[in-house]
C-alpha cells in the first residue's frame, strides 16, 4: 500500500518552512527532492568506498568500480534495457542527446538528411539538432500540435519520410505533461530506415518504462529529476546502436589500446564514458531507483494522476485561470501549466512563494511552445510521490485570494 505520510518522513527537506509556513514544494519538473536513502547512500559512498574506478587493483578501488558498473545494471532492469551494455552513464539529459547528436549526427549525417522534432521539446531536445542543420546542412522538421496540446499525428506520413534520419520526440512534456504515442511515431520512423530518441526526462520518473516495448533507439534522462542526485544522467542505446557509433569524448577510461597517433577504443557502455565519472552520483542515483522499485512506477504513476485530477478539476471551474494543454489526466503526468487573468505569471509565482508554495514561472526551457501556446510564460506546478491533497487544497486556497474568488 502507497502510504504518502510514510513516504514524506524520508525526506527533511519537506520538514522546511518557508515565510512562515510549511514548505509545499509543486516544482518537481524541474528538480525533485532526495530522500535520506539517497543521501545516506553519497555519503556512505565517501566515508567507506571513495576511490576511482576501473584503475585501481586495490580493495577501495575494486569496490567503488563494482558499485558504479553495478549501477548501470540497475539503471538496465529499472527501464528493461538488456544489460549494462546499453546504459551510458553522463551528466544529464542534455547531455545525453547532444552524445547522440555528436557520436552519431556529426559523422552519419549528410546535407538533406532530415531530422523530425515536435514543437513541444524542451530546448534539450531541439539545439543540438539546430546545431546539426546548421553544420551538416540537414533539414530539420516538426510536428505539430493540436489545439487540445496533444501531438498532430494525422500528417505523419508527409513529415516522417525516406530522407528522416532520426525523429527526436519528448515523451512527456515538460510544460503542459502531454505523453506521446512514441511506440507508434518510432513504428512510423523505423518503417522508413531511420532511428528514433525518446527524450524521458519526464517520463521515467513518472511512469513504467519500458525501452523493449517502446522499441527505441535512444533515450534519455536524468537522475535528478527521479529523486537522485544532480550530475548523472542516461543514455540508452539499444546494443547494435551503440555498438556501431564513435565515442564523443575522449580521454582516459575509454580506451583499448593507445600509439602516439592511433588509438582503439573500449566496448559500450565505458566506450562513451571519458574521464573520471561521478561515482558518487552513480551510487546515489542506484539508491534513488530502488527507494522508486520498492514504491512501485505504477504507484507512483497513480498517486499523481490521483494529485492532478483533483487539482485540474478545482481549477477548471476557477473564473480567471486558463489551464493548458490536455484536460484529460490520464493522458498527462503531473504537470499543470496555467495563468491568472491580469496577472504576470512571474507574479502569481511570487504570491505562491511568500505562501510557502514552490512553482516555477517562465517558458519552462521550451519557448517555442509557449509560443505556440501564445502566451509569454505559464506558471507551472508539478507534483511527485512526497505531495498531497491537503498541499493541493493550501494552493487552490492561495489561487483564489489571488483570482478574487477565495
Ligand atoms: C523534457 C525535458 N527534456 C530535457 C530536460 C533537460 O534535463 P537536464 O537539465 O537534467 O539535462 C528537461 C529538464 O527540465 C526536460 O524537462
């Protein structure tokens, strides 16, 4: 059984007050907090383990390289990847697309090869490929949205074409929480040659899931973003994939054999794993995967849609606020990006922060959708497994002393 009140007592963080009150922290799209697992588990790793990895025939050493490649094992079965193999372990999700962008665009791309993105893709997912039309003289093309804030799929036959090399797609939306039908987009990209990247940084914390059965070619996230720590993220790459790209970094830690002029390189996942990692980081984020295995993805999943439809239905009858995106909260995860009627959305954010109420406000790193939203900025309130009803009900409260209805 999900208990959320169990859950809270493992992170001090939400024993914090801000401006007087309790702190309610609806900002998890950007950053989640950690739990004492988590903590517990970078800390133990320096007070016993600490020492680097994959050099050293010494006991400190031997243990921290077992730990940080027994980590991608457990990175491997938490989204069903095959093995290590497919895990490459970098600093984010940014990260990750631009190795994608660097391993396999730079070297396998040729001047009219296309691209395929969408216009809802955090700016993560959209630079490097502009870098990339910029550069190698590809064409870079989008799909669309609807007016309901889902994916235009109706024309996917004209967009996805013989020329697509890769279609980039986030799974989930960072603004409006969208999550696409990527299963039928990579069945549509695969079908005509090319490759697909799922960007999951709001997918994997969020939900199961599954890289066998999205049958993707890449994806990506962050650990961050799933109760671990900042500065280790993911690339998968399915086995044959990996196995046929150059590394995009180079140094120690990735080599077979070195001359003064040539050099061969390791097997993935090391291959694209230059320099010292973050050891510590890997330890913390394997901590924080099994805390979310032990809850259960489909819990988590439920106890959010559980928060969002609650909140979306209040503020759906609320005069004044205009919510984005899709209404329907089993199509999207916990994200809801609104605005206040005469009010900036920087503003609202600041009347929620004196209340104790964490949100972000802005264009949320994906401005190109914002502006298709025709907005400047939304404010956003995101939840996760640590957030309750009673918090929702603190900042419905705070929403209409702000709207005048409260
Ligand atoms: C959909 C999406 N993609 C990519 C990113 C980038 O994540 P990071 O900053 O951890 O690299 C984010 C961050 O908010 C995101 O929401």
């Amino acid at each position: 059984m999900f208990d959320v009140n169990r859950v809270r007592r493992d992170f001090p963080i939400l024993e914090r007050e801000i401006n007087g009150r309790q702190l309610i922290y609806f900002d998890n799209t950007a950053t989640t907090h950690k739990p004492i697992q988590v903590i517990d588990a970078v800390s133990g790793f320096y007070r016993m383990h600490n020492a680097n990895v994959h050099r050293g025939l010494h006991l400190l050493s031997q243990e921290a390289s077992e730990l940080y490649e027994e980590a991608h094992d457990t990175v491997a079965s938490f989204i069903s990847a095959q093995d290590r193999e497919e895990i490459v372990f970098v600093k984010n999700a940014t990260e990750a697309i631009n190795a994608v962008a660097f391993s396999w665009g730079l070297r396998s791309l040729e001047s009219g090869d296309e691209i395929v993105c969408t216009v809802m893709e955090h700016h993560s997912n959209l630079l490097p490929w502009q870098f990339l039309e910029e550069f190698k003289g590809i064409r870079l093309k989008f799909i669309d949205l609807r007016p309901d804030g889902t994916l235009n799929l109706d024309g996917l036959n004209e967009v996805i074409t013989r020329k697509t090399r890769l279609v980039a797609v986030t799974h989930v939306s960072n603004v409006i929480g969208t999550i696409n039908d990527v299963k039928a987009i990579g069945e549509i990209v695969h079908d005509r040659g090319g490759l697909i990247l799922v960007d999951a940084a709001q997918s994997v914390p969020h939900m199961p899931v599954n890289v066998k059965d999205l049958d993707c070619d890449f994806m990506a996230f962050s650990a961050h973003k799933m109760l671990g720590p900042t500065g280790i993220g993911v690339l998968y790459g399915k086995k044959d994939v990996l196995n046929s790209l150059s590394p995009y970094q180079f140094g120690g830690g990735m080599i077979h054999e070195v001359s003064l002029h040539k050099s061969t390189y390791s097997v993935p996942p090391w291959r694209f794993e230059a320099g010292t990692p973050n050891v510590a980081g890997a330890v913390g984020f394997a901590a924080a995967i099994r805390y979310l295995d032990e809850i259960g993805m489909k819990n988590v999943r439920e106890h959010e849609e559980k928060l969002t439809s609650y909140c979306l239905k209040e503020m759906l009858e609320m005069e004044g606020v205009s919510v984005y995106g899709p209404r329907d909260p089993e199509r999207i995860v916990g994200v809801i990006s609104f605005n206040v009627e005469g009010f900036n959305h920087h503003d609202v954010a600041s009347i929620l922060d004196e209340n104790g109420i964490a949100v972000r406000s802005g264009h949320h790193c994906a401005q190109p959708l914002v502006k298709r939203l025709g907005v400047r900025g939304t404010v956003r309130a995101s939840f996760y497994i640590y957030n309750t009803i009673d918090e929702i009900k603190r900042f419905l409260d705070v929403l209409r002393s702000i709207t005048g209805s409260g």
